[in-house]
C-alpha cells in the first residue's frame, strides 16, 4: 500500500465516523500558495450526503497536515436537511 493509499483510507475511516459518505477520490494537484515549488499530487474526495470535501496530501509542506477539509472538521449535515427535526 503507498502512502497516499493509505492517507486516503484514513482520511474515509475519520469521514466516515463524522457520518460523511465519501464518494471515489480522484486525482487532484495543489498548487502552493505561497508560489514556491511546484504544484504536487493529491487526492480530492467530497462527501455524498453534504459535499464537504477532502485532500489528501501525500507530501505536505512543513507544519501543513497530510489530510485536511471540510469533512475532517466537522460532522455531516445533509443541505437539504429537515428542519423541523430540532423542535
Ligand atoms: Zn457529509
């Protein structure tokens, strides 16, 4: 299993207990920010209920995280959801 197999299933086993549904990854580059060095693979997947999304990022800049998103943050909310569940 390569590094970026196995950050991809974690990044689904930690979606998945915040209730995400994580669709396939697919193939993504990140473009640093700061301009310097060269773009980089990763891996983009978004959730299928809520759309938050996640990247895996094989080999991040210092300090940065190997996964990160929307869906690594926080817990699923569908957008269309009931809302009148809550009363
Ligand atoms: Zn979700």
């Amino acid at each position: 299993m390569t590094k970026l197999e196995r950050l991809k299933a974690e990044a689904r086993e930690t979606a998945t207990l915040r209730g995400h549904m994580l669709g396939r990854f697919k193939a993504s580059v990140i473009t640093p920010e700061s301009g310097k060095g060269v773009e980089r693979p990763a891996a983009v997947a978004y959730c299928d209920i809520c759309a938050a999304f996640v990247v895996v990022d094989p080999d991040p800049p210092q300090g940065e995280p190997e996964i990160r998103g929307q869906a690594m943050d926080g817990d699923c909310h569908p957008i269309e959801g009931e809302t009148h569940e809550s009363a």
